[in-house]
C-alpha cells in the first residue's frame, strides 16, 4: 500500500497537468526561454497541484479503510516540499535583478527585499523544522538540514535549460535507490515525485517552464532523498560534492560546465528539441 500515493499522484499529474498548462498560457502567465519561445510559467504548480488532487481519495482511504497508505516520512516531506515550492512561487512573482548568493546578499545589506534570501532563510527555517524530532543526535540532524538546504539551492542553479533538473532528480533517485537497495525514500516522495516526471516532460519538450516554483520543490525533494537514504557518513560525502558544485555554480557557469564534458553533454540532451527545431 506504501506504494499507492505515487500511483495515484502519476495519475493525477496525467490528468491535470496539461489543462494547467493550457490555463497558465490562456491567461498570459509566460515566460521567455532560452530560444526566445513564450511558454506557460511557472509550470511547477501544475506538480503540487498533482500531489494535493491526490491527497484527497488517499487520505480519506487512510482514515476510513485504516490502511497504511503513507510512509512514516509523509509528513517530513509534505512539510518541506510545500513550504520550498510556495518560496519559489513568490520568487517567481516577485524576484527582482539581483541573481546569486552574492547579488541577493548584496540586495539585503542595502536594505532591500530579496527573493532569493527569503528562499534561503525559509528553506533553512523548513529544513531546520522538517528534519527535528526524529531522534537523530544533533550532529547528524545539522549535517541533514545543511545537505537539505543546499541541495535545493543547487536545483535552481541547475535549472537553465529544459528538462535539466527534472533529469538530474530521476538519475539521483535512481542511483540511491540501487545503491542502498530501498525503495523506501522513493515511496515517502512518490506523491510529489511522480507529478515532478510529469511535469518534467514537458519542460523537457519546451512546452512548459518549471520557473523555481518548480525547481525549488525538485531539489527539496533530490535533498529529501539523500537524506532518507544515506548515512551520516553517506551525507558528509554528498554534501561536499553538493558544496564543491554551488560555489562552482556561483562563480562560474555549470551549463558551459555541462556543455565541455561530453558525458554530461549526452544526458544533458536526451530528449531536448534540436537547436534548429
């Protein structure tokens, strides 16, 4: 039964998601991508749109049929990936020029308002609150909400081109899952992480963007997984790599990063329109 909320979130995200879409363009909500090309945005609601339609025959299952249809971590998960996706919706709302830990940093000590450091101190207050009372002595439960944090924060800087984030969630969750042998994280994040492959097709296609309504809730849900699936020891490994990969993304450009490597490059464009398309 654990494994019924991602069933029936992929449903759900079958089913709505392209009539958002088609809402969000009826109503003038675009953006421009990187060809120039006007698409609905941001698409990431049409993800946790999904997850909360799917909430609704779930829930009243759990109650009336006293079954066991959520996994222990439901909660966790609920918890942070709808607080990091309503952060992103009002970045994308409201978010101004400054772009980068730097630029936003710099927003604020001139006495300004930035999105981007909302996201911050919100994902830290989420993480921070998401991650206690699970019994973990506080060393370990820093680790987690550090890695949590910055993990999301390294989806955004992933998400330039379609699909790109969306990928790198499928790939890391499928690399966790046949390292640790548990399909255990995959089950307390299917009611959001089945709507995100979803949504990812579309993005991926260029008839959507995710905006960081979208890409906020994928890394919270790639961070989530990393934390539900790894050690302490595990963790302090994933948070290097995820570190040594911010400050790179903050002083150089991943895509050329993506672009110079040819592996990368490869999966980078699985799937992606052909720049002549």
């Amino acid at each position: 039964m654990e494994a019924l909320p991602t069933f029936v979130a992929l449903a759900a995200a079958i089913i709505v998601t392209p009539s958002i879409l088609r809402h969000l363009a009826e109503e003038g909500l675009t953006r421009q991508n990187y060809r120039g090309e006007q698409l609905p945005f941001p698409g990431g609601v049409a993800i946790v749109a999904s997850a909360v339609i799917a909430l609704a025959p779930l829930a009243l299952l759990a109650q009336l049929a006293d079954a066991d249809v959520f996994r222990p971590e439901a909660g966790i998960v609920a918890i942070y990936a709808l607080g990091v996706t309503l952060l992103g919706l009002i970045d994308d709302l409201l978010a101004g020029r400054p772009r980068g830990w730097r630029g936003h940093g710099s927003a604020v000590l001139r006495g300004g308002f930035s999105t981007g450091a909302l996201k911050a101190v919100g994902s830290l207050g989420l993480a921070l609150y998401a991650l206690s009372g699970l019994g973990w002595e506080n060393g370990r439960y820093l680790l987690a909400v550090v890695l949590l944090v910055l993990t999301t924060n390294l989806f955004n800087l992933l998400d330039l081109r379609p699909g790109r984030s969306a990928k790198g969630f499928a790939l890391l969750g499928a690399g966790l899952t046949l390292a640790t042998w548990d399909a255990g994280p995959l089950w307390a994040l299917g009611l959001f992480a089945a709507p995100v492959l979803v949504a990812g097709v579309y993005d991926l296609r260029e008839r959507a963007m995710l905006g960081d309504t979208g890409a906020n809730l994928i890394g919270g849900l790639a961070g989530l997984w990393l934390v539900l699936s790894l050690g302490t020891t595990g963790q302090a490994v994933a948070l290097v790599v995820v570190l040594a990969l911010t400050v790179y993304g903050e002083f150089r450009s991943l895509s050329a990063l993506i672009e110079r490597t040819p592996l990368l490059r490869d999966l980078d464009s699985i799937g992606r329109k052909a720049r002549n398309a």
